[in-house]
C-alpha cells in the first residue's frame, strides 16, 4: 500500500466551465506528474452540489482522496459567500467523517471571471497536490508505530 499510487477522485463544478474546463484539465495533468491515477471525474452542476458527490466518491474502497475544483464568480448579491461557504464547511465535515483527505480548489467567493481565468491552473494544481500529500500522509500514520521518539510524519 506504500508504494501504490494515490487514488483520486475530481469533483468538478460545471458551472463558470469556461474556467473550470482549464482546471480540470490541469488537475489531470498534475496528478499524472504526481504519480497518482485519477480514478472519478464527478462532474457537478455547481460547487454548492459538491459535498453530495464527494460523499459518494468517499465511499468507494478505490479513493484515497477527493479534490474538488470549481470557481464561484462574484455577482450582484452576496450569494456567491452563500455557496462557497456552505459547501467549503461541508467538504471539511465529510472528509474528517470519513477518514479521507477532500482538498479544495475553489476560486471564490469574490472573485471575478478574469481572476478566476488567472487562478485556475494555481487552484487546481494546489488542490491537486493536497489532496495526494495528505493521502500518502495519512498512509504513512496508519503504518506507523511509536518507539520512543516522535515519529515524524511527511
């Protein structure tokens, strides 16, 4: 199990898919240069429906980790605060339930569609990246035995 490689799953909010499209597109890429296989893509209809799929996905024996990636664009009301915050609460509460790391790599709330186009690759790389650091970590607790001295997890 050490030396296998992370298994992931995307959850990816269809909604703003003129940036989310470069975020998956990159979060792909980056698991591939990690050395991890992306086993679910999860497309979702926005990122307030995001818990319910990384739920199912957390579930599932072949899924080390769930990265979600998404961008909550700023309108006119504060909706944009409603959504990502709701659904950010949740992910945490799902991935501590399950014993599973679901990294975030939602843009927003408060941003606008150009700065969203300029940190989708940053997000979803960082997403990414959490997600498969935090799942070899948590491998690496679950194999590790007191001797006397702190045992260092990394």
């Amino acid at each position: 199990m050490a030396g296998e490689p992370v298994r992931l799953a995307l959850v990816v909010g269809e909604f703003n898919y003129d940036v989310t499209r470069i975020m998956l597109e990159k979060a792909v890429s980056h698991a591939r240069f990690l050395g991890a296989e992306v086993r679910y893509i999860y497309m979702v209809p926005g990122i307030y429906d995001s818990p319910f799929a990384a739920a199912q996905l957390l579930r599932k024996d072949d899924v080390d980790a769930v990265a979600v990636i998404g961008a909550v664009i700023q309108g006119e009301t504060k909706h944009d605060e409603v959504v990502a915050h709701q659904a950010a609460r949740k992910l945490l509460d799902l991935g501590i339930e399950h014993g599973k790391p679901v990294a975030m790599g939602i843009i927003g709330p408060g941003a606008s569609r150009m700065q969203a186009l300029e940190r989708a690759e940053e997000y979803a790389r960082r997403a990414v990246e959490a997600a498969v650091k935090l799942a070899r970590r948590s491998r690496a607790a679950e194999q590790a035995r007191y001797t006397g001295e702190p045992v260092r997890i990394e």
